[in-house]
C-alpha cells in the first residue's frame, strides 16, 4: 500500500467507491486503500464524505485530513496529519 510521512503526517493512495450500501474500509487494491462511501459523486459530496469517514477511521479531527489530490476521479492521494504510517496500518 502507498504511505509517505512527510514529517507532520502521512499520505496515503485511496480508491474511492461512491454509492456503496455503507461507509466501511474494503481491503487494499492495486496499492490503494480502497473506501467505499454512500454519498453520490456529485458537487464534491463523496470527497467530503471520504474525508469525514477517514477522519473518523483514524480518529484524527475532520481538519486532520485533507484530499492532496483526485478531487475529481477515484484514485486519490489523501494527507492525514498527525499521525504515522505504522499507526495507520494497525488500524486497517
């Protein structure tokens, strides 16, 4: 799985199913984190969604985790501070 520390947090790739049944963490796929999220792809509803649900997973505050890059596609790189690599992957 992609994880870079950049001394204040970590980035992380994630995939991003929009539409799923419920919010839950779906394993890894080609070296991202994949998340499926409720929330439609539309007007940015499912960036914020997988914003909060990661907030929540990792439990840092929603202003902790910030979308990096992919605002539009599933494919994004998502910057968490306040946390490390290791930390991240005991809590997938």
């Amino acid at each position: 799985m992609h994880l870079k520390e950049d001394g204040t947090g970590v980035i992380i790739k994630v995939r991003v199913q929009p539409r799923a049944s419920r919010n839950q963490l779906a394993g890894i796929m080609d070296d991202a984190l994949r998340v499926r999220i409720t929330a439609p792809p539309v007007d940015g509803e499912a960036n914020e969604a997988c914003i909060k649900f990661l907030a929540e997973v990792f439990k840092v505050p929603r202003q902790s985790v910030q979308l990096v890059s992919g605002h539009t596609g599933r494919n994004k790189m998502i910057r968490i501070a306040g946390i490390n690599a290791e930390r991240i992957l005991q809590m997938i």
